[in-house]
C-alpha cells in the first residue's frame, strides 16, 4: 500500500525513494490522487511549452505508404525526411491488432505493483537489455520529466523469452517482427536519394544493427503546465518508429525555428522520425529534429516507440557515397556506442549531442 501523502511529500528524499528506489514511478506519485506537482518536477520557465510558440496550422506530412505511385511515396517520404524530420504513415501494412495489442500490454505491465516493475529496475535486473526506469536521467536532472517507461534491447527472441517481462513480451515481440518490413522499405526508400542503391550486409548493420523497444507510460499530471513528458531532444536512432494512442501530447520543433508543431494522433498511423545517426550519415541532409512531449491533466497517455539502430561497435560518419562528389564533411567519424553514452551521461538538452558529433 503507498504511503500517506504527507510522508511522501515531506522532503526530496521521500519522492526519490517512493518514485525511483521503491519504483513506483510517477505513476505512483498519479495513483495516490496528488493535488500538487511535487518541486522536483517543476521545469524552468524556458523549457515549459508556451501557447505563443505553438503553430496550429501546420502539420507534419502524412503519407498513404498503399499509393499505387510509389515514386510519389518515395519522394514525399525523402522530402519530408529532408524539411521535417518528421512524418507520419498510414496504411503502412501492420495490422490493427497488433497495434493495439502492444498499447494495450504496456497499460498491463504499468497496472503491475511496484515491486515485480521494480524486478527490472537497473539496480535488479537480471540484464542491460530490460530496463524500467522514470524520468531521463534522474541522477542528473535538475528537474525531473514526467514519465515512466520500460526498455527492451532485442538479441534474439530467445533472449527475450527468458528476461522480457512475460506481460508484455509477446505482443512487444510481435509488434517489432511486424514493423522489419516497414523499417527496411523507408530505409531502402532513404538510401536511393543517398546515391545507395542495394543496402549490403555492412549498410544494414550500420543503418538497423540493433533495436530497442520502448513502453512508455505518461500518467495524468497535477499542475501539468509546470512540467514535460519528456523535454527538448532529438533521438540517437538512424529511424524511431513510434506507436501512439489517442491522447496525443507530442511536439516537433519546425525546422530553423522556434516554433512547434503537435503531432495530432491518427488511428492506425505510425509517427517516423529521422534519427541524429541518419543525419550524421546523410552528412546532414536527413534532419534529427528537437521533440518533446508535454504533459497532461486530464488522462494517461502510452507510446511505444521501437528505436532502430546501429550497432554498438559501428562507426558512423558521413556516407562514402554521400561525399563522392566532393561533399565536405561535417561530422566526424566516431563510434556509436561512444555517441549513445555521450547521450545518456546528461539531462535531454536540444542538439546538443548531435554538436558533439561535428567537426571542429
């Protein structure tokens, strides 16, 4: 049973130790009917979203993957690849059930008590591939972000089988064996522009190496103004895939702007974005574009993103075939399992990981 509300609200040490320690996560803190955002979590001013820089009438392209023209697929896919970042895609071959299936698991593992969530933490889990976690990077925040969430690094099924939890392991499975022929056809799609015309054994290693599934749980927020979901970043994948339910609560900045775009939930649809390993490979012409997600008042929001990635031990850099007519390079070769940790050792903070990467 959780605590009095008053002895978790006490001191700083109380939320940690309820939120992290114990794992209730901020789902936790949601349950037990919490009036007042806790101070940990109240962001600064700037990066709280502000209605004054919220376009409403743009959105990020939608694309009908089952046209029959699919050089005009191709193009609206790299173009927005190119000007966006971001866009979303319908009709795209996963079916419905699936889709649902894996929402409806992650609310199931969420419904979990505290201490079986907690079996997976980082301080008990049997493997770094299965992680459950709150916020980014609680030990280096200043403030905290306003959501749970539950890693999978996929191996093999076998893997999978014996350290997923068994809750939501078939249907997370399952949503990923779905989603290969989807992720393969966008890559495929990227590469032509790039000049790359057959993605061999070394080009799929570099571009989808490695994937991670993330369930994601953003539970109803007291003061929901005051904090983030998740703040300002861009991924570290080559391409995420995201699943989202209907709540809908994520934000892209426009390109060279200061401005964001809400990303309007579509049944059915799946949201792509280009990941800072594309740009880098693209040598900048494929966008990582700054999201974040903003908290709600009135309801618990899922997504479940599966981040398709490099391998740990690839080099990434700008693409042979990208500077063969004399294209300089803007980022540097480096290792992507040193780019990732670069990544993780600090709070979400913009672009800045993807400076890292540049030349000097």
């Amino acid at each position: 049973m959780a605590p009095a509300l008053s002895t978790i609200l006490s001191d700083s040490r109380d939320i940690k130790n309820f939120v992290v320690d114990e794992g209730h996560g901020v789902k936790g803190l949601s349950d037990i009917g919490l009036q007042t955002l806790p101070k940990q979590y109240i962001q600064p001013a700037q990066e709280q979203i502000s209605t004054s820089t919220i376009l409403t009438e743009e959105s990020i392209p939608v694309i009908d993957m089952s046209n029959s023209n699919e050089q005009m697929v191709a193009d609206m896919i790299c173009n927005a690849a190119e000007k966006w970042g971001f866009f979303q895609i319908v009709n795209h071959g996963i079916p419905m059930q699936v889709l649902e299936s894996v929402k409806n698991a992650t609310h199931k593992f969420y419904g979990l008590p505290a201490e079986e969530k907690k079996m997976y933490s980082k301080e008990e889990s049997p493997t770094n591939n299965v992680r459950y976690g709150t916020s980014f990077s609680p030990q280096a925040e200043k403030a905290l972000e306003w959501k749970d969430w539950l890693s999978l690094f996929y191996v093999s099924d076998e893997e999978a089988a014996a350290f997923w939890p068994s809750i939501c392991r078939d249907e997370a499975l399952e949503y990923r064996k779905k989603s290969e022929r989807v992720i393969k056809k966008l890559l495929e799609i990227l590469m032509k522009r790039l000049n790359i015309t057959c993605i061999d054994e070394t080009k799929e290693s570099l571009l989808m190496g490695s994937t991670r599934i993330n369930l994601n749980y953003y539970p109803k927020c007291p003061n929901p103004d005051l904090t983030i979901g998740v703040g300002r970043h861009s991924d570290v994948s080559t391409l995420t895939i995201l699943l989202q339910d209907e709540i809908g609560g994520l934000y892209v900045r426009k390109l060279d702007t200061d401005f964001w775009i809400h990303v309007p939930p579509i049944n059915g649809s799946l949201v792509i974005n280009i990941g800072d390993a594309l740009q880098i490979l693209s040598n900048g012409r494929y966008k990582s574009i700054e999201h974040r997600v903003i908290a709600n008042g009135n309801n618990n929001r899922v997504s479940v993103p599966i981040f398709v990635n490099p391998k740990p031990s690839d080099v990434i850099g700008p693409l042979a075939e990208v500077l063969q007519n004399g294209e300089k390079p803007i980022y540097k070769q480096l290792l992507y399992s040193e780019y990732v940790k670069h990544f993780f050792k600090k709070p979400h903070d913009g672009k800045e990981t993807v400076d890292f990467a540049k030349v000097q």
